[in-house]
C-alpha cells in the first residue's frame, strides 16, 4: 500500500510538472492494474454526479476506461522501443495513468465549480477540452523526461507528442461510453432527464374550439387541381410539441416540396408546438382526418398525388406521439392512419413515417398505388432526436440531402437509407435500418410525374429553431488521461 501511494504521490507531482524523486522513477506493473481501478471509481462517481434524477448503471463505461488504459500502455510500449529502454515500458504507463488520474479529478471539480456558479456552457466546455489536451501533453512531456533523462532532448519532446496524439486522437472519432445514464418510462416514452412539457399559453378549450376552423382556412387557401395533370399536395404533421426537431422538419418539408417539387400553394401543416398554435392548426387525428378529407375536396382523388409527412417519437407497440400539455391527445396507430386515408378516398400516396418503430405502419398502409417509407424497422428505434440537434438522422438524410439530389422517392430513400447507416455506425448505434414500400402500380405514377416536373434548384435548409446548448459532456481529452480515458 505504501508503495501504491508513493506511485500516486509521483504521479500527482509530475502532472503538475514537478520533478519527483529519481528513486520514484521505476515503479512495478502491478500499480497501473491499481490505478485503472481507481480511474474506474472515479468515472463512476463522475457520471453519476453529472446524472439527474432516475437513472440506470451500465458497464458501458468501462469500455471507454479500458481502451483509454490500453492506449496508454501501448504508447508507453512505444517510447520503451523508441529509446531501447523496454524496461522504462510498465513505469512509464504506470505514471503517465497516475498523472492522468489526477489531471482528470482536478478537471471533474474546475467542470462541478463552473456548474455550481451556472457558467457551464459550450465555451466553457471547449475552453476546458482544449486545457485537459494541453495539460495532458504537458505532463507526458515530464513523465518522458522523468523516466529518461538521458535521451535526446527532442527525442523526448516527439515521443511525449506522438504519445498524446495516440491517447487522445482516438476520443475525437468515438463517443466515450458513460456508467450511469437516464432512465427511459416507456409509458411516457421519456427519459427522466427530459425537460419539463411544454404548456401552451392562454386558453385550452379556446384552441380546441377554433382547429376546426383553422383547418377550413387552412384548406381554403390551397390551390385547387389542374384537370388532365398529375399535381400533388403534402401534408407535413408534426406531433411533439416538446422538441423542435419536428417543428424544423415539417417546416423545411413544406419548404422544399413547394419550391423544389411543384407544391407551391399545395402544402398544409399541421403543427403542436406552443409558439404556432396561433397560425397553424394542431397536429392531432382529428384534424389529420379534416385536413385528408379537405385535400381529396381540392383535388382529383384519381389524378392527383398526396405526400404525407409524419414526424414525431414512436412506441414500441408502434403508436405515434401525439402532444401538446394541458391537451390530453391520442396517440396514432397504423390502423388510424389508413382508416383516416381511405374514408377521405385519395388514392395515390407517398407516406413518410419518421419515427421510432416506424416499419410497423408498413404493413396496414400498403397498397398497390401507396409507397410507404418509414425511419426504421418495426423493432427498431431511429435516432437525432433532442434538444441539441435540428434534424433527426433520417429527416436530414431524405429531406436535406436525398431529395436535394433527386426527385425520385425510390431513388432518395437508397441515398437516405446509407446516410442514415453511415452515421449510425459513426456513433456506434444500432442500426434503424428504415424501411420502404413501393406498391405495384405507383412507382410508374411517381415517375411520370417526376418527369413533368420544371427544373429546381436545392433548397437550403435554415432551421426554423436552432439548436440549443448541448448538454452531452464532451470527454474527447478529459476522458483520455485518467488511464488513458
């Protein structure tokens, strides 16, 4: 024990670049086994602390501290051969984890301090990234000059940098896994970290009074069918008043479908979101079912084309979010959905369900003059929700990117479907793997009325809301030198 304390009184000396005895300077391999588990204490007190209300412990985290110790032993293996001084390998991993150790408690109180007097926010965070990465390159600088003394001068200077480039590098390309996360009811299909409902300001009963007439206006100012042409209309209906990812989305989708697809003058929306409720109508089954029947009204239920957009959060027993507090709101089942399309009689449909679970509204939305697309698979969850995003994986993919590309449904959902996939496995998700489904008659329908369509510029996409502060803890370099964390 006495030993195990003298190795981490060298390590607290030598981050913060004091020169320890030079009887400290071999220490046995047994001790970075030992710090490891310390650093591993450390990581699960940090994350849980960082962790509000109800929350579940997991092993993730120590894949993180893990590989972190690993990186350290394999640059200190690295410095070992450089200098022909394998021997120097185990004293200098051992040092360089009990430097690290205390370089990260040292950040874990600057980060808890900033919290304390609420001046936690994305510049601290980055100013307090770019401090660990420094202070880490600055205490392996020491450590390779400890343990030895009698290499080159540069040598020891690119060995130190070569070490911190290895130990941190990895931290940029990864998420690092944490112990303890929030704890998900899927009865409200919210974790407990959520931000408090939304309440929409004034009068409930009032609103739900006056949708019905809203609805009427809102179908009034569409443009009626042309006779002997295909024209379409879309109906963007996003149903979570709590995030503004979905406002972002059906906002941009009426955007882009009215200058880059024909629409102008041919899309509704309906929105829950306590800042609209004033200009738009509701996103509720109720007015979905008003606002189908008041599109087949203005158009040839036989000629024309309905693109329906649905965004919102999903359940596993595959039912759609539907909310806006006080409003008690029903959820949206596959079986609502197709009741709602057939009693308004619109034949030919384009329907994009972007929500968890979505591909269990394939099968009771088919049809031979349907294509139906959805963001995942029915077992699946689909991913970008969030305060700190503007755009879910899959709305950003078809929309933002795949659509810019094409006009061809079939053709954006292939390019959607890799995008999704590519960041998926960026941030080490499990893949949604979304879904479609191209009746037999439709797909010569869409075509045709691609084709007749005027050339279109991309639309760029501006968010309606932008993003809010991320709150995820950014553990690049601070998670890099505690054990290579």
């Amino acid at each position: 024990m006495r030993a195990l304390l003298r190795t981490l009184g060298a390590g607290f000396l030598l981050a913060f670049r004091v020169r320890p005895r030079a009887a400290l300077r071999v220490r046995p391999a047994s001790h970075f086994w030992f710090v490891l588990l310390l650093a591993v204490t450390l990581s699960i007190a940090r994350d849980r602390y960082l962790q509000t209300g109800e929350v579940d412990f997991y092993l993730d985290g120590l894949q993180s501290d893990a590989f972190g110790a690993l990186l350290v032993l394999a640059a200190a293996t690295l410095i070992g051969s450089w200098s022909g001084q394998r021997v120097m390998t185990w004293s200098i991993a051992v040092l360089a984890s009990a430097a690290g150790l205390w370089i990260s408690l040292a950040l874990v109180g600057v980060r808890l301090g900033l919290q304390e007097l609420d001046r936690w926010d994305d510049q601290a965070q980055w100013l307090l990234l770019v401090a660990s990465c420094l202070w880490w390159l600055l205490s392996l600088l020491r450590i390779v000059d400890f343990c030895l003394p009698d290499w080159r001068w540069w040598k020891r200077a690119s060995a130190a940098v070569a070490a911190g480039v290895l130990t941190t590098a990895p931290f940029f390309l990864m998420n690092p896994s944490a112990y303890w996360y929030p704890r998900y009811d899927p009865d409200t299909m919210a974790y407990s970290d959520a931000a408090p409902a939304r309440v929409v300001r004034g009068s409930a009963e009032t609103l739900m009074y006056r949708q019905p007439q809203m609805i009427a206006d809102a179908v009034s100012a569409l443009r009626p069918g042309v006779p002997g042409q295909t024209d379409a209309y879309l109906l963007a209906f996003g149903a979570d008043a709590n995030e503004d990812v979905f406002r972002n989305e059906v906002s941009y989708a009426q955007t882009l479908f009215a200058e880059r697809f024909g629409m102008e003058g041919r899309t509704l929306t309906l929105l829950n979101h306590p800042d609209t409720t004033e200009q738009l109508p509701l996103a509720n089954l109720s007015n979905l079912k008003l606002a189908l029947a008041g599109i087949a009204a203005k158009m040839d239920p036989d000629e024309d084309l309905l693109v329906l957009f649905l965004t919102t959060h999903g359940s596993a027993d595959h039912e759609l979010y539907v909310d806006l507090q006080p409003l008690a709101l029903d959820g949206i089942r596959p079986g609502d959905l197709r009741e709602a399309l057939d009693a308004a009689g619109i034949h030919w449909r384009v329907i994009v369900v972007s929500a968890c679970y979505s591909g269990g509204f394939l099968d009771d939305l088919a049809s031979p003059m349907s294509l139906v697309m959805t963001a995942a698979r029915r077992d699946r969850p689909s991913f970008g929700c969030g305060d700190d995003t503007e755009l879910t994986y899959f709305g950003r993919a078809l929309l933002v990117e795949a659509l810019n590309q094409t006009r061809s449904f079939t053709a954006a959902f292939e390019l959607a479907r890799e995008s999704v996939h590519e960041r998926e496995l960026a941030d080490d998700f499990e893949a949604s793997e979304p879904q479609l489904q191209v009746g037999a008659l439709i797909g010569h329908k869409l075509d045709a009325w691609a084709r007749s369509l005027a050339p279109a510029a991309p639309v760029a996409f501006v968010p309606e809301v932008a993003r809010s502060t991320c709150r995820r803890e950014d553990q690049a370099c601070a998670a890099s030198v505690h054990s290579g964390r």
